[in-house]
C-alpha cells in the first residue's frame, strides 16, 4: 500500500512541475508532495477540489494508496486552470 501511495505522489510530482511556475521545495521520497505554487492557483486550490495543508509559502499535498485518478486530475485542472487564467490576463 505505501508503495502505491508513493508512486501516486511520484506521478503527482511529475504532472505537476510541468506547469509554469510550479516547483518541488523537496523531493519526493515517500507519499507526500511539498510545492510551491504561484498565488493564483493556491487561490483556486482555496475554493477547489482538494485538501491540502499551507506551511508558509509551500503547501503539502498527501497522497493515499487507493488514490483515485479523478482526484489527481482534478488537482490538476484546477492549478493548470488558474495558470492558464493568469496567463491570459497577462496577456490583455
């Protein structure tokens, strides 16, 4: 079950840093993920989908084994979302 939820993270970890502005603050060595994420989408994780906890500037994120794909891309629309959404502003 640990290794599930480890790999679960690994994923998470990988998808995740592909967006812009997105970084590890530690790597990922068991099911726990510690980023840090632009104002923007830590705002939309606030009103979205998903429990997380803020230490700080950096935010962790805890993975289970019987972690459901839906969950993680939920997760991950709602931060590439708020990116893509400041993104366009930027732009006008």
């Amino acid at each position: 079950r640990a290794r599930t939820a480890n790999a679960h993270a690994a994923a998470l970890a990988r998808a995740i840093t592909a967006l812009p502005g997105v970084s590890l603050v530690a790597p990922v060595e068991i099911n726990m993920l510690f980023l840090r994420l632009p104002e923007t989408a830590v705002a939309a994780l606030d009103r979205g989908p998903c429990d997380f906890y803020k230490l700080g500037r950096d935010l962790r994120f805890v993975c289970r084994h019987d972690q459901e794909p839906a969950g993680i891309e939920a997760l991950l629309g709602c931060v590439r979302a708020a990116l893509t959404s400041r993104a366009t502003e930027a732009v006008r």
